[in-house]
C-alpha cells in the first residue's frame, strides 16, 4: 500500500504538475502546495496523542562479530604479536 502511493504520487504529480503551469503559469502551483503545506501540521498534531513522561528505550544489545576480516594493519600487528 505505501509503495503504491508513493509510485502514484510520483508518476500523476508530475503530469498535473505540467498541466497546471502549461495551463496557467508556475505561481498556480501555490494554490496547491499552500493548502496542503498548512494543513498538514494541523493534522499531524491532531492525530498523534502527546507523550506523557520520558520514553523508555531498550537495552542495548552486545553486537555481534563482524563478518568482514579486519583490515590489513590489525591483521599484520596480530601476526607481529605472534611472532615475538
């Protein structure tokens, strides 16, 4: 569903784009973008209920061995240490 709306966002912003400024001119964008730029913060705030108290976070978890070799100089002090 989000991937299909932003797909159609995308493909029919752009034709209605080109026929609005074609039609009128580029400063009718703004009878679009305006009302939908104020509206949007009203309806974000609305809809999302305030927090109450500080946010619990997970415990860190240890992270795991990287499955990459170390670079070449680790690899190298590591044959040193070996050595001596």
């Amino acid at each position: 569903m989000f991937s299909f709306t932003g797909a159609a966002g995308a493909s029919t912003d752009q034709v209605l784009g080109g026929l609005l400024t074609d039609a009128l001119s580029w400063h009718w964008i703004f009878l679009i973008n305006l009302p939908i730029g104020l509206v949007t913060p009203a309806v974000v705030l609305s809809a999302c209920p305030p927090t109450a108290g500080p946010v619990s976070r997970p415990a860190p978890m240890p992270s795991a061995p990287h499955p990459s070799p170390p670079p070449a100089h680790r690899r190298q002090a590591a044959l040193h240490k070996r050595a001596a």
